[in-house]
C-alpha cells in the first residue's frame, strides 16, 4: 500500500491536507482533511486513471456551494424539522441553516470541520472533539473517521464515537459518483436498490412520517434499471429527479444495498450497510457554473448515495434509534465495493 500526506490548501490560516492510498491493482483514494471530505476514488483504465466521484480544485469552491460535495455528514444526516428534537424526557433545539430546519448537522456539521489527520498502513485516519458549544447539538462527541483501503478493492468507511452526555449521531458520507469517463451525466448509469418503500416528504422534505411504494414508479429500482429511466419520469414534479430516502428491504450481510454501474466499461459500485435506510439524489439543480475538475457542470452531474438509519428515527423510534446515553459508544460502517 503507498500512502501520501500533502499539502493542499489552507482554511481560516490553518492547513489542508490531502492523504491518499493507492492499494496492489493501482486503486487508489484520497481525502481531505477540510470535511473528511472523499475526493478522489481512482480506478485504473487505458486511458490513465479515472476518478469515479467529483471533486473541486480548492476548498473555496467547496464553500461557495451548497452541494455537500463528498463531504463526512454528521452529527446527524438529513433534514431534522425546526431543528427540534426530544431523547427521552428533554427536548432540543438546534441550529438551522435551512430556513427553520437543520439540514446534515447544521451550521457547524462533520463538513465545515478540518479534521486532524493521519495516513497509517492502509488507513486515512480523521478525529475531532465535536462539542455542544460549537455545533449547538447536546453533549460532546469524540468522533473518528476511518477510509480503508484493501486490495480486494473495497472502501470501508467506518464511524466510531465516544459520546459524554446524551446525544444523536446518525453519520453517512455525501459522495457524487460519475462512472462515466467523459463528460456525460449520470443518466446513462444504471442502478439497482434494495428497497421497496421510501419515505413520504412534505414540500420541507421533512419525513411525515409515512411511507410511499416505489414499486412500478419512476423511484422503483429493485430491479436494475438506468437513472434516466427514472429522472424522464419524474420531470412533471418540481424536483424533476430524486432526493428520496429509501427503507432498506430485509437483506442478508453479503447482499449490497445499492449497485451503481456504467452500462458497457465493467465499472461499478456495490454499497454495503446494516442501516435501513439510503438517500438517493441525483443533482436535480446544479447548474453549469461549477468548477468540477473532471466533468462539465450540469444537471444529473452525479449521484449520492447516502447511507444512514431512517432520518424520521428522530422522533419515530419505530424507524431506529440513533440517540447515545452518556459513555456510550456506537459504531457504523459503509462498505463500498468497486469494479473495474
Ligand atoms: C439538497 O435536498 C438536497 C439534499 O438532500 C442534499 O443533501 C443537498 O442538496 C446537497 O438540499
């Protein structure tokens, strides 16, 4: 494994470093410390190396946009509405930076953090204390954030905290995935979901609470079929495309829970998690001014795919449960199998 710490940019005069790993068949990642962001997923081809997710040239074109782009998503994922919340008996309220609602952790999230950073053996290792004072939500949370590397290929990225007091914490990593070598968007990948429901959003995309069948819908992909199947269908709603959770269907350990692939060059991505749900958002709106290093901007420049327990678990406990008791440790992974 040949691993690299560099400079990259700096932010608030403090420095941002890029680590990379590049694995025995000459795949390789590398983050950034700015975010824990994921910025480069390179597989190689006879052309040279392809990235498979987006990326900027510098951290200011991170902050100009709203994307989240390959940013670590924390404390808490998704829309939590006016920023309310109960654990128990005690109620919460916390920072907005959607209108009334807080959206992934709010103003102060896992993505405007620049984390402290290391490269060990075939680990990019981020940690940080995150704290009630600066983020608003309850108690303080010691959170490390760990890209593996192995040479079957496959990126795990793990989530582990220590919590001190009562808390929420419902990580996921918000990478834009393009398979494609040129400039297309993603409306030719196909994808396949194991999911048969999603959440019902009101015009917040605030969960209500209820569930939608996606079966024979344009949001159906239980079985494989191409984002633009699906993004042709949907252009009579204001969205014109997806930003959906999805529930995850009952599934053995081994059975991924998305599969993302290009249609003829052997490139995929298989999703692997024990959490129940995974938001599907294929960049409805993003316009053609931004700066991407490997593709035009454009609408459907990309596709996230979010891993996480169900958003609504906040307050419907049927859904999950992602608060922590003081002292108490959790523990997430998502594991991503590529193919090229
Ligand atoms: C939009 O509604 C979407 C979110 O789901 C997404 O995470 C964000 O853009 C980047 O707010």
């Amino acid at each position: 494994m040949i691993t690299n710490k560099e400079l990259f940019d700096t932010v608030n005069g403090q420095p941002v470093y890029k680590l990379s790993l590049t694995n025995a068949n000459n795949m390789t990642i590398s983050c950034l410390s700015y975010g824990a962001n994921w910025y480069e997923l390179l597989v190689p081809t006879a052309a040279g190396p392809q990235n498979l997710i987006l990326n900027f040239a510098k951290i200011a074109d991170y902050q100009a946009t709203n994307e989240y782009l390959n940013m670590s998503i924390g404390r808490v994922a998704g829309r939590i509405g006016q920023g309310q919340f109960k654990i128990g008996d005690h109620h919460y309220q916390v920072a907005a930076n959607e209108g009334r609602n807080t959206l992934h952790g709010g103003p102060h999230g896992f993505n405007q953090i620049n984390w402290d950073s290391e490269v060990v053996a075939n680990q990019i290792i981020f940690t940080h204390k995150i704290t009630n004072a600066v983020d608003s939500f309850p108690g303080d949370l010691d959170v490390t954030l760990t890209y593996t590397l192995t040479d079957d290929n496959q990126v795990l990225l793990d989530y582990n905290v220590l919590s001190h007091g009562e808390t929420v914490f419902n990580p996921t990593n918000h990478a834009y995935f393009n398979l494609n070598a040129d400039d297309k968007n993603i409306k030719n990948l196909t994808l396949r979901l194991k999911s048969s429901h999603r959440l019902a959003l009101d015009t917040e995309k605030i969960p209500t609470g209820q569930t939608l069948v996606n079966t024979d819908t344009p949001y159906g992909f239980e079985t494989q079929k191409t984002l633009g199947a699906a993004i042709d269908g949907l252009q009579t709603i204001p969205e014109k495309g997806i930003d959906d959770v999805y529930l995850i269907d009952r599934h053995a350990d081994n059975d991924p829970i998305a599969v993302l692939s290009h249609p003829t060059n052997h490139i995929s991505v298989s999703i692997f998690s024990q959490r129940n749900a995974i938001v599907l958002f294929t960049a409805n709106d993003f316009g053609p001014d931004q700066p991407y290093l490997t593709k035009t901007g454009q609408n459907y420049v990309g596709v996230a795919l979010e891993a996480q327990i169900a958003p609504n678990a906040i307050f419907d406990h049927d859904y999950g449960d992602f608060s922590l008791q003081d002292g108490e440790r959790q523990h997430y992974q998502t594991k991503y199998q590529v193919r090229f």
